[in-house]
C-alpha cells in the first residue's frame, strides 16, 4: 500500500500494529474490549441504514476538521 492510501494519520506501521493487538488477543480480551467500549459514556452505538453511511462519514469529518482547526488556535 502506498502512503497516499492510508487515512490522514495512518501508516504503515501503525496498521501493522493495530493488526498485531487484534492477531494476538484472546477471546477474552476480545469480549472485555468490546464491553468497556459500551461502557464509555463518551460515545454511542447506533444503527445507521447503509445508505446514511457515508453522510455520517462526512458528517464526522468535517467534526473532526473542525475541532482540529480550534486546537490549532
């Protein structure tokens, strides 16, 4: 994969780390990972129509190219 496909502040060695983490956890680190992640009061789950997927996408980039405008502040 070249640079120009990974996501803004994504490279390669970060994709091979994050593969890593998954590649060598248990079942049970698995299952405690995905309950604190329900647990975080910060975010929420919902269930989107697949069609309404990349408007929320956009949605949530232009958030987060918002926000790091501010931080640059």
């Amino acid at each position: 994969m070249k640079q120009a496909d990974y996501p803004k502040g994504w490279d390669e060695d970060r994709v091979k780390r994050v593969l890593a983490h998954y590649d060598n956890q248990s079942e049970e680190e698995a299952i405690a990972e995905d309950e604190a992640a329900w647990e975080d009061s910060s975010h929420r789950f919902m269930k989107i129509p697949n069609d309404l997927v990349p408007v929320v996408r956009e949605l949530l980039a232009r958030r987060e190219g918002v926000e790091e405008s501010r931080s640059k502040e």
